[in-house]
C-alpha cells in the first residue's frame, strides 16, 4: 500500500473514529499543506514507509519566540530491532523505553503547572511557591529537579528555571497530542 492509500485509510478511519461530531476540527484542502509538503519530501526518499513531522512557531507570553521542526520515518520509529542495532537506514533501532523518564515527568499535573507557570515568566522556585496550590518549597524542588532531570527544564543562574529552546515546540506538541 503506498503512502497516498495510506492517509486516505486513515482519514476513513479518523472519520469512523469521529464521526460528525461539531467539536473535531477537520483539516481539508489547503489545511494538508504540511502534510502534503511531507509526502513530497519522502517521495524523492524511497521511504514507502512514510514518516511523521512536527513543527511549530511559538510566541511566548514573555515575547520568546521559538520556531522548530522535526521529523523521522516510520521505519526508524517502529523499527523492533535491538537497541543499538541500525535499523536499515544507518541508523540506530528504536527503544520506545528512552522515552519513559521524559514521559514520566511530564505525568504529573504540578509538573505540569510548573511547565506553564515557567513559559509563561515564573521563573524562579520562590515565583511559582507563591502560586495558590503548589505545595511547599520543598515539593517545589523535588518536581523541579524531575523534570531538569528528563529534560524539559534546564537552570540559568541564580535559580532560575527555563523549558530549553529545543524543547518549546516539541513540550507542546505532545500536550496538544494529549487532548482527547
């Protein structure tokens, strides 16, 4: 089956899937231009196996702007190979497990509080402890250093916390993956 057969069976089953509820957004036409610029770059590739992008330009509440992108073929995702082997393609197998820590952090609704609070200009732990419902000092601590651990925020000095620029775009994109 290749790529095209495939989106088309995956429309047919998002719209099983979703029927004609109102409040499901339903890309058509020019809303595939991402999708459709995806398809044209795994053309030239001999990637029949298709492959997944991500992308964002992001404008903080504190004026930081971040634009990022991303992307990989489905067979180096879904490659079931050793960890360490390379999947065909140069490069190494995938191990979903390298993800669970970063997941992990992120399964927490504080840590995910915090993660707001720190985007939107809270950037110290004495900011976000002055936040209505965040614990103490040192439950604070204890959810910052997960998530510095995994990641998705790094120090600057001074106690102060940031979601690196890297990882912005990509935060968002798994909360807006999240949404039911």
């Amino acid at each position: 089956m290749d790529l095209e057969e495939r989106v088309s069976e995956l429309e047919r089953r998002l719209e099983a899937l979703v029927g004609d509820r109102p409040d499901v957004p339903r890309p058509t036409g020019a809303d595939f231009w991402a999708l459709e610029g995806l398809k044209d770059q795994l053309s030239g590739t001999g990637a029949a196996d298709g492959g997944v992008l991500y992308t964002g330009a992001v404008r903080l509440p504190t004026g930081e702007r971040y634009e990022w992108q991303y992307g990989a073929l489905t067979a180096q995702l879904l490659d079931a190979g050793d960890p360490g082997e390379e999947d065909g393609s140069g490069e190494p197998a995938a191990d979903w497990s390298d993800a669970a820590e970063s997941f992990a952090a992120l399964g927490h609704p504080l840590r995910l509080r915090l993660l707001r609070e720190i985007l939107g200009g809270r950037r110290t732990a004495a900011e976000l402890a002055a936040l209505d419902e965040t614990g103490t000092t040192g439950q604070i601590y204890h959810h910052l250093r997960q998530l510095t651990g995994a990641g998705w925020l790094h120090t600057t000095g001074r106690g102060r916390y940031e979601v690196p620029g890297a990882r912005v775009v990509p935060l968002l994109v798994v909360l807006t993956a999240a949404r039911p």
